[in-house]
C-alpha cells in the first residue's frame, strides 16, 4: 500500500524495454497480473481479463489488484 511520501503509484505498467520486439500493447487484469500482447487485446466476456489468441500474449509483471482494469490498456510508445 502506498503513503503519502512513496511516490510510486498502485497502477504502473511495466516497463516497454522489457517487451518483447513486436509485442506493442500491455494490459493489466483485474486480479493485478499484466500481460504483452502483439495483437490488440479485447475485454473478456466475463469481465476483469483482457483476451487475445493465447500465442499473442505473454505474462508481464505482478501488481496489485486494479478495479479500474478496464482502463489498463496501452500501446508502446
């Protein structure tokens, strides 16, 4: 959790010099796990997942879990 005098948010992507060449979108889950994508990923059906064909995502980073999930989603700069 974080206080006042760490500046370090809850929501952090990770960073893009650890994506893979050709991986060009990131996206958090709502339980918190990010994952690269090399298409652009679509909510899930269900909610809280982003989705795409299992060989065009790959696990990212571990962060906190994020109710606003939907909002995760970022292509590399």
């Amino acid at each position: 959790m974080n206080t006042p005098s760490d500046p370090t948010p809850d929501f952090q992507a990770p960073d893009w010099s650890l994506a893979p060449e050709g991986w060009d979108w990131c996206a958090q889950d709502a339980d918190g796990r990010w994952y690269w994508y090399r298409a652009e990923p679509v909510p899930g059906i269900g909610g809280g997942v982003w989705r795409s064909n299992s060989r065009n995502q790959r696990y990212a980073a571990a962060g906190l879990p994020n109710p606003d999930w939907f909002d995760s989603l970022r292509r590399r700069p």
